[in-house]
C-alpha cells in the first residue's frame, strides 16, 4: 500500500506545479471544528509543501501545507472546476 501511496504523493504533486501562479479555492481543517475556506494563487511548490498566497489582506497572508495533506484530505483544493487529489 505505501507505493500507491507514494504514486498518490507524485500526482497531486505534479498536479500541483502545474498550476503555479494559477487562482485556486482552498478548504483546511484547522481541527476542533475549525474550516479555513479561501481563495488565493498557488505561489510556489517545494519538494514536501507548496505555499499560497491568499488573495485578502488577512492576518495570515500565506499558507503552506504539506502534498499528503491533500492526499489525506485535510486540506482540498480546487483550480477552476477541477479537484485536486480527488478520487485517485
């Protein structure tokens, strides 16, 4: 099960640097009942996280989170009509 996991991992990362620079809708469980829900542009991805820009002048004006978030669904992202990590 950990190579699928793994080949999982690659695709929602690949996914994902795809998308730089583009406007994404983002959905994060911050835990205890806590949903973060915003829209930003995917700024930057690294070898275990990517980073966005949030597009309102917040608190927090960039998020990071790691790719098995996504995978885990802690975090569910969405470019134009697409989901990414959904249903692999």
């Amino acid at each position: 099960m950990p190579a699928q996991n793994a080949k999982n991992l690659d695709t929602i990362k690949k996914d994902l640097e795809a998308n730089v620079g583009r406007k994404i809708k983002l959905r994060a469980n911050r835990g205890r009942r806590r949903m973060i829900e915003a829209e930003g542009v995917l700024e930057q991805t690294y070898p275990k996280l990517f980073v966005v820009k949030l597009d309102k002048s917040n608190a927090v004006r960039r998020l990071s989170y790691t790719y098995a978030d996504v995978l885990t669904e802690t975090v569910e992202i969405t470019i134009g009509d697409k989901q990414i990590g959904a249903a692999l």
